[in-house]
C-alpha cells in the first residue's frame, strides 16, 4: 500500500515541475508590465506593454491548464506498461468526460441545478473552461480522479487478447472504448454531486460574512484547503468578486475607495471591515518562506545546494506574484497532513492581522501589494504595514518550528530529504557521475547499472520518478544486490521497503534514469 502511495505522490508531481519556470516568467514579465513600477512605457496600448502581454499569456499556460496537466501526468507514474499510450488514452478520456459532462448541463441543467447559460468567467457560476470545453469546474481533484479510472481501465485492457478478426480494437483503441462507457456513469455522477458541494461551500460564506475574525479564520482555511478540490473558487469570489460582505467585492470596492482610504488617518479597518477577507496573500509572503526553511534544515547538509535549486524560484513565484502552486502541490501529495497544517497556520495568522487592524488587497503577490496598498497608503497607514510585517515574520518562525518538528517526527520525505551515507567514492564513480564527453553514454551506462543491481530487466515490475529519487517495484527482491552495486554507478543511496525501492540519485532524476531505464527495459 505505501509503495502505492508513493508511486502516487511521485506521479502527481511531474506537472508541478512546470509550475515554477511558468510562476517566474508571470512574475517578472508582470513587474515589468507595470506601470506604478517602470513608469508610462507600460501603459495600455504601448507596444511595450503589448510584447509584455504576449510573454506573460505565454506564462499562464501552466495554471490556465492544470487539471489537463494532473490528468495527463497520472498516466506517466501509474501506467504499468506503455506509458506513452496510457498518457495519449488519459487526454482522449478525460475530454470525452468533459464532453459528456458539458452536454449533461446543457440539456439538463436545470435538474443539476446549474445554469450552463452563464459565462463561465462569472464569479459562483461553478463553471470552467477546460481544453475548449464549457464545463463544470472541478478543479484538480475531478482531473485525479478521471485519470484514475483511465489509469485502471489502461492497466486492466491494454494487453488484453482480443480474437484475431477484432485485433484492431486491441491496445488503446480497447481502452478508448471501454473508458468510453465507463465514463458517461461517472459524469452524471459529477453532475449531480459536484454542484451540491459548491452549493454548500457558497452558502457557508453567508455565515463567515458575518463571524468577525472568526470568519476570516474559516474563510482563510477553507480557501487554503479546498485549492485542489476546485470547491476554494467558491470560497473566495462571494467575497472578492461578489456581494458577499460588500457590494461588488471586496476587489472593485478596494480600488473604488483607494484615495478616499490614502486621505484619511482613521484606521484602515474601520474604514473598510470587509478587508480581512482579502488577506490571503500573507501566506504567500511569510507562510511559503518558513516552510521552505523547514525543507532546507531537515535535509542533509550535503544535499542542500540541489534543494535550493528547487526551492528558490518557488518561493520567488509565491512571494511576488501569490503564486503558491509549487509549494501546495508539492507537499500536498508528499505529505497532505502537510498541507492542512499549512491551511490552519495560514488561516490562524490571516485572523491575528486582522484583529490588530490588518486590511487591504492582499489577494496575491507583493508587487501586487506594492502598488495597489503600500505605495498610495503609506504616509497615513505605516503603522498598519509595519505591525502586518512583525506579525509575518513571527509567523515564518512559527511555519518553521512547526513544520520542521513535524517533518522529523514523522519522518515525512519532503524534497531533499534522503537517507544517505557518508561514503568515499571511487574513481568510476567519479566517471560516472562526471563524464561530459558523452552524455548519452554516461546515462546509458548509469541505467544499465542499476537494472543490473535489480536483477534484468525482468526483474523489474515499474519505473517512476519523484524529485530526486528513481522508484522501482521489482518482482523479486532477493535478487536485488546489495546498496554498494547501486553506489557504484552513482547513486548517492537506496531506501528499500519490500518489492518497492527507491534509488537516491538528484534533481535530474528524470533525464538521467527513468527515460534510459525505461529504454533498456522496453528494449
């Protein structure tokens, strides 16, 4: 069971490593583009502000597109065989399960209770566009379970023997078809019980609209915790784009008031109560950080630089521009305890802030902040910012310790954490690890190497990745040599739990063992 999870957890974060590259290009693309920071040249309508544009919808790919993401790259960890094929049969699948979800709402709405008429960028219509297809919003989590069933349904048929005069529906064509039928039940199922859980989270907000700090506790957690679900949109736009505490959100309402708020010296929640449903942001700044000082001193010191590769950018992405998803994801399929610890924290110091005075716009990011709050607010408001800036960074001591005990405690495998020894290494393994004449050949002989330690490729049950580890099921461990022949050929450890290994190998992972593994076991 854990070797399944594992393989899980390793599979959902193959599209989170696209989450970072994308969050820096939106981030700096998005400074750039901004007229409070470099001034008139990226007005609307200048043709510097229109090359910026085109960069930045370029940079929003990723995010526009996630739950195609997760349901595609499930296929690439949980297939057993044919990977490529599962991937092509999870995309042909799951846009047929939005097809026949799209068509369910449009001929029966109104006994789903959803009106499809509704543009699906209006704040609580409960509906997305996904790959062209209106449909109804059910974020990553629908994408998981969708490619979940594909998943099964490849493993189950792909090899299946069909007789000779019906070989042509043999392989994926098999899985199209059988998936096919599976997944019309398990639309009308969405469709039915997807629209009574947004229903309940939109009318929970009327009760938070009106708790006080408490509400903006419940409002923070709930926003923070339902992000994979889909279910936190109908969390935050009653309150951001609708009249859920103001009249047209606390966004419009926010901008609509700014200079009346930058006039005056009154407090800045007296002026606007709304404002403590706008302060998701402070996790993004402060919360982000001390999570990633806890992945950094839990790991071993040896390992720290290749952690930071890793870390870094997300906690630029997150910090200025509020873009968390290389965090949320990655330590939501690590370790979920994780991420529902991170939702009570985030929640609890968003509710701190706000009952020592803490309001403003802060949705997103801090370039954000920058020039919609601490720019036009600060002369008669400094001292709101400054105790939000001391309450922050008691909270990123506080994510430290907390998460740093945990992950200890309960010996969670965040990124950079490895079970290695201290070792000399020898001059083949120098060779190995360090030969730029042939990149390809070292590869090649870096995977042959460690099929060899598992025994043949016979031996070899699946191949995934995570990371920084290689993930091996074998059918037969007593045939798998001992921790040394891996280290021979580069591996920095190896973590063994029953048929399920895992070889410690870096960041690269990815290219450097699981494609070349992969080659020599289909060859």
């Amino acid at each position: 069971m854990m070797a399944k999870i594992q393989r899980f957890g390793g599979a959902m974060f193959t599209p989170v490593l696209f989450f970072v590259f994308s969050g820096l290009i939106v981030s700096i693309v998005g400074a750039l583009n901004n007229p409070a920071l470099v001034g008139n040249i990226a007005e609307e309508g200048t043709n510097y502000h229109r090359v910026l544009s085109i960069i930045e919808s370029g940079g929003w790919t990723v995010f526009n597109n996630m739950p195609i993401l997760f349901a595609i790259g499930l296929p690439l960890g949980l297939a057993n065989k044919a990977k490529g094929r599962a991937v092509l049969e999870a995309f042909v699948l799951y846009m047929t399960f939005q097809s026949f979800l799209a068509a369910l709402l449009e001929n029966f709405g109104n006994f789903f209770r959803v009106d499809y008429s509704i543009d699906p960028g209006t704040a609580g219509s409960g509906l997305a566009m996904i790959g062209g297809v209106k449909t109804l919003d059910t974020g990553v989590l629908g994408a998981i379970i969708v490619a979940s069933i594909i998943v099964w349904v490849h493993n189950k048929f792909f090899e299946k023997q069909l007789p000779e005069w019906l070989g042509i529906f043999q392989g994926s064509s098999l899985v199209g078809a059988v998936g096919f039928f599976i997944l019309i039940p398990v639309a009308v199922v969405f469709a039915w019980l997807w629209p009574v859980l947004q229903d309940g989270v939109y009318h929970l907000s009327a009760f938070m609209a009106k708790s006080g700090s408490i509400g903006v506790f419940l409002y923070i957690f709930l926003e923070k915790a339902l992000l994979p679900t889909g279910l936190h949109h109908f969390i935050y736009a009653p309150f951001q784009f609708g009249p859920a505490v103001v009249e047209g959100g606390t966004t419009l309402y926010w901008f609509e008031h700014l200079q009346e708020f930058a006039a005056s010296k009154e407090s800045l929640k007296q002026l606007f109560p709304a404002g403590g449903f706008a302060l998701q942001g402070l996790s993004n700044y402060f919360g982000i950080p001390g999570i990633a000082l806890a992945f950094y001193f839990t790991t071993k010191k040896e390992n720290r630089k290749k952690l930071l590769a890793l870390i870094v950018p997300g906690i630029l992405t997150s910090v200025f521009a509020g873009i968390t998803e290389p965090f949320d994801y990655t330590f939501l399929f690590i370790a979920p305890v994780l991420f529902f610890v991170h939702a009570f924290l985030a929640a609890s110091f968003a509710a701190v802030s706000y009952i020592i005075g803490t309001v403003g716009n802060f949705g997103g990011g801090l370039i954000e902040a920058t020039t919609s709050t601490f720019i036009p607010l600060w002369t008669n408001h400094s001292t709101t910012f400054i105790n939000m800036f001391l309450v922050g960074f008691v909270s990123i001591l506080v994510y430290f310790i907390v998460f740093r005990f945990l992950i200890i405690k309960f010996d969670f495998k965040t990124p950079g954490r490895r079970e290695g020894e201290v070792q000399l290494y020898s001059k083949e393994d120098y060779k190995a690890k360090n030969n730029e004449s042939s990149t390809s050949t070292q590869y090649d002989y870096q995977a042959e190497g460690f099929l060899k330690a598992f025994g043949g490729s016979d031996n070899i049950e699946s191949v995934n990745n995570c990371a920084t580890r290689l993930r091996i099921q074998v059918k037969d461990p007593d045939k798998v040599k001992d921790d040394s022949s891996f280290k021979k050929y580069g591996a920095h450890g190896v973590v063994k739990n029953g048929n399920a290994f895992q070889v410690i190998v870096g960041l690269n992972v990815p290219a450097r063992c699981q494609v070349k593994c992969n080659k020599f076991i289909d060859s």
